[in-house]
C-alpha cells in the first residue's frame, strides 16, 4: 500500500502502557478459565484424577491472575476501583467482574474437589466456575480489540477464536503434565486439538487483515509467531508420539506448548503496540474510507485534479521512531 | 439542544449547561504556543522536555499527560492559488479576499512558496468518547458542560483509554501512574471564565463558546477561506454523522487531517462493540463445545 501522509511519522494514536504483567494475565485466565470447564466435565465423566488437577490448576490460574492485573495499575492500591461499577461498554469492567465470580467459584470447586470441604457450596460453584470461565478465556480478546489500535480491532472477529483456543491449549496441556497418563487421554486431546487450533485461527486472522496484519509478523512479534509455532508443533509431537505412555514426554510436550500459548499472547501483544506506534496502519484505511466517501458524495463527471495537498519538506511517512521500544 | 451526548443533558437534569467547546480556527493561528504555556501555567502540568526535534517549531511532539495544547508545525511547498490561474480579474479577487481572510502571513512569496499550518491540538472532547465508555472505574465523566473530564481521585491507571482514543489524546503520567488529559478547564468553567488557552491567545484561533454558536462561526468562516481559493480549507469534527458523533473541539483545517498528525475518519470503537461481544460470546460458546468433545469425545475417560 503507498504510505499515507503522516505528521513527521509521528504515530496518530497512543501506544498502550500496559507491560509484561498484561499478556502473562491473557495466557493465565484463558487456562484457569478452560481447566474449570474441563475440571467439571471430567468430574462428570467420572475422572476425578484429571478433574482435580484441573481444578487445581484452574485455581493456581485464577490465583495469580488478579496479582498480576493489580501490579500492572498505574495506582495499584486503587485496584478496589474496578469494582465501583458494573460498565457494559468496557470489557475490562465486565471482565473484572467475570474475574471475581470465576475465582470465587473456582476457589471454592478446588477445595472442595481435593478436601471435600463445603459439599453444598461445592455443588454450586463448580458448575458456576467452569460457566464463568468460558467468558474469562476469551473477554480478553474483546478488552484489546475495544481500542483504536488497528492490529486488535480490525481482527475483531477472529481474536476471541484464537483467544479461546490458546486458552483451551494451555488447559489441556497443564492437566496432561499434571494427571498420570492413563487418566489424561481428555486433556491430551483437547490440547493437540486447540494447538491446532490456535496456529489455523492466527493464519486465518493474519490472512484476512492483509496489509494491515503485518505487525504480526514483524520485528519482535514475527520472532514471536516462529516460537509460537515451534513450541506447539514440537510439543504436540511429542505428546502425540509417547503422552499416551511416558509421562515425562508428556510433560515436556505440554510445558512446550503452554510456552506456545504465552507465546502467542505476546505476539498479538507485540503487535498491537508496532501498529499503534506507525501512522500508516491508522491514517491508510481511514484515509480510503474517506476517499470512497467523497467518491461516492461526487459521482464521475467532476475530475478533480487538485494536487493532494503540498510535498512535505522533509521525507515523512516511515516511522523515524521504528526503534523505539 | 445541540449535539446531545448519552449523558449530557438528560442525565443533569435542571443543572445542565449550554455544550461548550473549542473552535480551533488553525488559518490564524501564527504558532507562538501561548496557549501551550497558558495551560501549563494555569493546570500545574509538569515540565516535558522532549528536546530539539527537528521538526519545524515542534519540540512538544504530541499530547499527552503533561502537554493538553500542542501547536503542530507544517512545512509544505505549495504553489499559491492566490496567484494561479484564471484571468487576471480573478487573481485579484483571490488576492484580495485572501488579504481580507488573513492568509497573507503564510503565503508570502511569489510562484512557488513555502506554506506553513500551524495548529493547536487539544483533546477533542468527543461526543462518542471512547474514553469515557471505556473507562472501567468511572473516573472518566461527562460533565454538566458536556466536556470529559478525568477524575483524579477515582482514576487507578488502568491505560484502557490510553489505546482507546481514536486521536491519542490521553497518557499515564510518569511517577504518577494516573492519566492526564485536557479538562477544558472544569474549574473555570464553573466560575464562567473561559480556559486559559483560549484567553491567551492573541489572535482568536482557539475560540471558546457554546458549541452550537461556535458551529455556525466556522461555518462562515470556512466560506470565507474557500473564497479566497483554499480548496483544502475543511471543518474537521463539526459534523454530527462522523465516526465520534462530532465533538466538543473542533478544528478549521487548511489540509488534510492526517498533514496535522489527526485520524482522517476516528472511529469510537464502542460502535463496534456488539460485533466484538457477539464473537467473543460465540468464542466462549466454540470453547464449551469444544471441551466437552474432548472429554466426551474418547472412548474412555
């Protein structure tokens, strides 16, 4: 696409401020939110060895998620302010709120799965839990996309898909580290699936965006995208190959395609950041959508040949600030 | 009532304002950043030094928690439409109604010239504040002036606005962590002064009224510009129909948006909001589904 006209190449919109804590909450939520559903599920099916390491390893998710959120706040003792309001309009204030039910309940499953502590509210919040968590492993996806950054909110459509199998990846794979290998054939299954899964829905993502999907595959985010694919590749081979019978290949499969799934969530971190920082991602399709208006406004006959306004004095258009972090 | 937004006036009930705003009229502004130092001065903004940027004037470099005004500087080679072009008659007229407009401090120098835009940015104070709906404490208000306002008090320096200003107008504040943005001076609209910008600046390119009053004086003074040949000359955020529902400051633009570093067609992201709950709900549902074939699916557990 020709480079749109930009102010020195300085961006047009902010680049977020979040840090690391933000994409390692995206991969943490999106598995505590996932090992509760398969935590009940596998309950049900009557596999309670899988289904308590994955209550567990839903509650160890779920546990951290908040302390993470919390460091990333310009004013974390100010964290309590998330839960002034309940705010349709902002996925983070729904997520909040998703975040406090789900590990509420989750807490309380995880207990009673491995103590048998609370029957009554056990019976309660498991159901809740693994509800909740669906919701908590893909509002992330419509919290980043609800920006002006064009990477997120043009892929509005295939973001939460990708969201939500990094999420089912990343359950799967923490429950077949954790279960002996003759109860983790559900786990195994769901995390080969949602590998696959998350590697055809980024393409997918990539492929639709077009030009304007090129921050997802450059720079840092590009080295991204190729650990990505590297760990889950390898790591369901491995698992493929011998997770039905040596659970130390299993574990290794599964921690390489968890380290996959962070992965992944730090590319699409990444690559909203580089698309905010160049101009051109916002300024091109605005400008098009413009043009076709005024095409549209004037119809043929009026050949406006008005020169597009003056030449800048100095080369503008790629980012002098590239480098910048 | 002019451009009314989800929660000014109704939400105020009897104690609702006239909307105020900022015209920024940008083909008289000469650039000398008063405005820039008066909102300093009067907000008790922290210094920001960017150093010498080379571009032109412009060491502020953009908007952000501690600069709320920002005076672009635009260097262009443009060949004067004043003198080109059409009879001789026509020339003169063009001249002559450039004079009259104002434009002669710019456009000095025969044949090919340099142009200079200047422009004062400010926060847009958006109708569809994309700020506003998305910040999840509430910090973010509307205010009885129909103006955003960041409260400082609630804010908990989430950044969701950060990323959510289709014009990148609002950042966190270093060894703060709080973000900062332009008030439109709240506290001296309450004690009926206008905001120090606009009463520093010494030839009325930021202007401050009401809103409706404000719209139908660049209206006038567009056509005035456009008589005198500027055929980029365009209101920018005036209209109702754009992608924020117009906004509270609105600018008279020589050129293109994108020439002063603003979106060329900003879009608040909530209007695209039930798309990304629709997929994210239809995502939660595929992930369901997907489990319990997982666990289901096999033929033993």
């Amino acid at each position: 696409m020709t480079e749109p006209r930009s102010y020195y190449g300085q961006p047009v919109i902010k680049e977020p401020v979040w840090t690391w804590e933000i994409p390692l909450y995206f991969f943490t939520g999106g598995m505590a939110g996932a090992s509760a559903g398969l935590a009940l599920l596998s309950e049900i099916r009557g596999n309670d060895v899988l289904a308590r390491r994955a209550w567990a390893a839903s509650f160890g998710a779920v546990g951290i998620s908040p302390v993470l959120l919390i460091s990333d706040l310009g004013k974390p003792t100010r964290f309590f302010n998330m839960l002034r309001m309940f705010k349709v309009t902002s996925p983070m204030s729904v997520g909040s709120w998703i975040l406090v039910g789900s590990g509420t309940s989750t807490a309380l499953a995880a207990t009673n799965a491995w103590t048998g502590w609370f029957p009554r509210l056990g019976r309660v919040a498991k159901p809740v839990a693994a509800v909740l968590g669906l919701p908590l492993s893909t509002y992330t996806a419509a919290l980043v996309a609800n920006t002006a950054v064009p990477v997120w909110h043009e892929a509005r459509w295939e973001l939460p898909f990708v969201f939500g199998s990094g999420a089912a990846l990343s359950a799967g794979a923490a429950a077949a580290i954790a279960t002996p290998v003759t109860h983790a054939a559900p786990a195994r299954r769901l995390a080969l699936a949602a590998g696959a899964l998350e590697l055809i829905s980024s393409q997918v993502m990539e492929r639709r965006l077009g030009d304007l999907g090129e921050p997802y595959s450059e720079g840092l985010p590009s080295r991204l995208k190729l650990a990505t694919g590297a760990c889950i590749l390898t790591g369901s081979a491995l698992m493929g190959w011998r997770g039905r019978r040596s659970r130390p290949i299993a574990a290794v499969g599964g921690a390489l395609m968890m380290a996959g799934a962070v992965a992944a969530r730090w590319n699409v971190f990444r690559a909203g950041f580089a698309s905010a920082r160049d101009p051109a991602y916002t300024v091109g399709p605005q400008r098009a959508r413009v043009d076709a208006k005024r095409a549209h406004a004037e119809p043929a006959g009026r050949t406006d040949t008005a020169p597009p306004g003056g030449e800048p004095l100095v080369e503008v258009g790629s980012p002098a600030n590239s480098d910048r972090q | 009532m002019q451009l009314e937004t989800h929660a000014w006036p109704s939400s105020y009930g009897g104690d609702a304002k006239p909307r105020m705003g900022f015209f920024t009229d940008t083909s008289v502004c000469i650039g000398c950043k008063a405005c820039e130092v008066a909102c300093k001065e009067w907000n008790q903004i922290p210094m920001s030094m960017q150093g010498f940027t080379g571009h032109s004037y412009d060491n502020t470099i953009d908007l952000g928690a501690n600069t709320w005004r920002h005076v672009a500087f635009v260097e262009q080679k443009l060949p004067l439409d004043a003198t080109e072009g059409g009879s001789l008659v026509q020339v003169a007229e063009r001249a002559g109604a450039a004079t009259n407009g104002g434009l002669a401090s710019y456009q000095e120098g025969p044949g090919e010239g340099i142009r200079w835009l200047m422009a004062s940015d400010v926060c847009k104070h958006c109708t569809d504040a994309a700020c506003l709906e998305v910040c999840p404490t509430g910090s973010l208000f509307r205010t009885e002036f129909g103006t955003v306002v960041v409260q400082e008090d609630i804010c908990n320096g989430c950044g969701y606005c950060v990323p959510a200003c289709p014009f990148g107008v609002l950042d966190q504040r270093e060894d703060d962590g709080r973000v900062w943005k332009c008030t439109l001076c709240y506290d001296r609209l309450g004690d009926d002064k206008e905001p120090a910008c606009a009463q520093a600046c010494p030839t009325n390119s930021i202007q401050f009224g009401e809103l409706s009053e404000l719209r139908e004086r660049a209206e006038h003074r567009l056509g005035t510009l456009q008589q005198a040949g500027q055929e980029k000359a365009q209101l920018y955020l005036a209209d109702d129909d754009d992608g924020v529902g117009g906004a509270g400051a609105f600018f008279l633009l020589l050129d293109e948006p994108e020439v002063y570093g603003l979106p060329p067609d900003p879009v608040d992201t909530r209007r695209d909001l039930p798309q990304i709950y629709a997929a994210t709900a239809a995502a939660a549902v595929a992930l369901g589904v997907g489990l319990v074939a997982a666990v289901f699916g096999g033929r033993r557990g």
